[in-house]
C-alpha cells in the first residue's frame, strides 16, 4: 500500500517542523528519512502513524484519506526509537502479544513467533523476560514485536541505534530481508547515512522540514541537487571549494586562488565570470606528482590511515586543503610537495547563491 503525503504541514507553536511536504512512499518499497539530528523525522513518522496531527495537508494510505483514523484503525506497525517491552511478559509472549489482541489463533501466533525470533536469532531468548535482556536484545525483541504482525506499513525510527555496530551490519540486512519477504511498505528513520545507502530503494533526504531530494541511493549519491546534500552524503564529505569561471585556451576553467581547474566541456555557455562552487568526493580526486603540470600543485598537510584506505590532505592555498581518498600504501611524508588532479567528469557544481547544482557533465 503506498503512502502518500500532499502539502503537509506540522508546527509546534511557532515553530514549523515539517513544512508543505509532498512525498509518496510507493508500496512495497523501503523508503529512507534520511537528516540530521531536528530536521523533523520523527515528528513526520508520527503524522504517518497517527499520533500527532497534521497543521495542514494530508495523508492517504492506498489512496485513502487516513487523517481522521486512530493509530490502531491506521494497520501499521511501529518501531520507536525509545521502546518500552511488557516487563512482566516474557519475550515470546512480549512478540505475540499484538497478535493476541487481534485475536490470531494461538497455533499461527507461535508459528509467527518462531520465524520472527529466528530473524532476529533470538530463538534462545523466547522464555526470558525484558529485564535479563541487554540493550541490544530488547531492541531486537521491540522490533520482532512490529514484524509480527505483518503489517501494510512499517515505521522504523532509528531501531539499530542502540545497537553495537556489529549487530547493525547484520540487522541492516535481515531487516532488509523481512522487508522483501513480507512484501510491505517500509518507512525507516536515520540520521545514518550508512543505513540509508545499503537498506533503502529510496532515499528522502530531509534538512529543515524540507525535503533536500527524493531518489535513489545511487542518484542521491551520484547527482547531489544541492549543496546539503552533497555535503551530507558520503564519507569522507565531498570537497568543496569556490572559483570564478574563466576560459583558458578555449576550454571553461575554474580559477581557484591562484590555480585554474579545467571544466566539463558540457558545461553550460555564458558562465564566464560567475563564482561557483566546485565539489569533488575524495574518492574522487586524484593524487599527482609535484611536478604535473595538469595538477594543482600544494603540500601535504596531514595523513590519516582509515583502513585500506589512505586519506591524503593537500593544502592548495592558505587554508584550502583538499582530501584525496587513496590506497594504503600510498604514503606522502607530511609537508612534502604534492598535486591533486580532478577529473572533470567527477566535478559536482553548484551555484553558491541557490545552493542548487548545475546541469552535471554525462
Ligand atoms: N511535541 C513537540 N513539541 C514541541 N516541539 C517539538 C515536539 N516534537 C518535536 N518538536 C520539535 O520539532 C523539531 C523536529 O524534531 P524531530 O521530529 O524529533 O526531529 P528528528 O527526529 O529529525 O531529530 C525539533 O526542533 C523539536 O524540538
Ligand atoms: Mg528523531
């Protein structure tokens, strides 16, 4: 059943927290919330499962309006970021409860149960009550109680947050996993751009109450529309630096400082003049040797091992350093001369007024 939100608005007193949104969250996909910490995530989660209402604008489920339903009228399953568990139930009983309520005849409710916890592996768990469980487990038993009831419409806010981040790398994919077995609408809140990339079939990027972007997790990380976004997404963060646009020799170049970055020929007429600001992901840039004429010459300023990955950051200009993602054994004592070349096809330009991208080379 898809979801789907127009012109929706929630204020808090004087403060609007989710301002005219127009979203649909089509059905049977995995849709990603993807923002920092007060861009009005949950509160959204909470509009789509009834417990707070809308200022203005409106939900449907299905192409029905949902707005004036309760929570437990909407069939949707919750996992909240702060949970409770029925303290005197135990696990299994804790899991099946809501399948009770609904009045599931008991042989389907154990059946349930089982696969539920064998998701989850926590099989061994089932007799425990919430108090002899860690963190880690409640989360889990929390979230096999809103998957066993198999709902239409799954909300997750941040559910692996209090997990360690083993378990997480694990539960990414077995929620993934349930997701596509059991065929719902899946609505998952995180700030975690990790998360959002390797769960979801679409991805929202939210900042301010505003919806930044609503695509893939390849467009979102390919064609940044703006500059949040491009700032927010990727790790390490893409650099970014601002030039005017010259020409040199017939081709478009940014002059950055002192030095000139050749440009995407694609690259729309009549910019001459204009500051842009270029963005290039480290993984993007490339280290040159001093001497390289086509690179912008400047000094190693600091190298930090991340694994099998080096990262290397050249200071351009006073100031100016860029970050280039290279393998480990490419190792530039600090303070040495060093260049970074950018392939134009890898440029990402925006116009620093807008915060909009421009139209990107093919
Ligand atoms: N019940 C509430 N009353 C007043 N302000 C709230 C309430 N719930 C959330 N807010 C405010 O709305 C903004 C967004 O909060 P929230 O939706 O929790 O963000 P997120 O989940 O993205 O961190 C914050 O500024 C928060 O203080
Ligand atoms: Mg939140």
């Amino acid at each position: 059943m898809d979801v789907a939100l127009s012109g929706l608005s929630k204020s808090f007193g004087a403060n609007t927290v989710l301002k005219a949104l127009d979203l649909t969250f089509p059905s049977q996909k995995f849709v990603t919330l993807l923002g920092p910490s007060g861009c009005g995530k949950t509160t959204l989660l909470r509009l789509i499962a009834g417990l707070e209402r809308a200022s203005a604008g409106t939900i449907e489920f299905g192409g029905r309006r949902v707005d004036h339903l309760s929570p437990g009228e909407r069939d949707i399953a919750m996992v909240f970021q702060s949970y409770a568990l029925y303290p005197t139930m135990d696990v299994a009983q804790n899991i099946s409860y809501g399948l009770k309520v609904r009045g599931t005849p008991k042989d389907e409710r154990a059946e349930r149960t089982g696969v539920v916890a064998k998701v989850l592996e926590i099989p061994h768990l089932l007799s425990r009550r919430p108090k002899a469980l860690s963190g880690g487990q409640r989360q889990r038993v929390a979230l096999g109680r809103a998957m066993a009831r198999s709902p239409k419409i799954f909300l997750m806010d941040e559910p692996l947050s209090n997990l360690d981040a083993k378990l997480r790398a694990t539960m990414r994919s077995e929620l993934k996993r349930f997701h596509l077995d059991l065929g719902t609408t899946s609505i998952y809140v995180t700030h975690d751009q990790l998360e959002a990339m390797t769960m979801s079939d679409l991805v929202a990027v939210m900042d301010g109450g505003v919806i930044q972007q609503f695509g893939t997790p390849e467009e979102i990380y390919d064609t940044p529309a703006n500059l949040f976004v491009a700032g927010f997404i990727g790790s390490p963060p893409m650099n970014f630096c601002d030039g005017t646009v010259a020409a040199h020799d017939g081709t478009p170049v940014l002059q950055i400082a002192e030095h000139s970055v050749r440009l995407p020929e694609s690259l729309p007429r009549g910019l001459e003049g204009r500051t842009l600001t270029l963005g290039i992901r480290p993984q993007d840039v490339e280290l040159a040797d001093a001497g390289d004429s086509a690179a912008v010459p400047g000094r190693v300023w600091m190298v930090e091992l991340t694994g099998s990955e080096r990262l290397v950051e050249v200071e351009i200009a006073p100031k100016l350093r860029i970050t280039a993602e290279v393998r480990s054994h490419i190792n530039p004592p600090i303070d040495s001369p060093a260049a970074v070349a950018f392939p134009p096809d890898r440029l990402h330009l925006f116009d620093p007024d807008s915060g909009g991208a421009l139209p990107r080379a093919a």
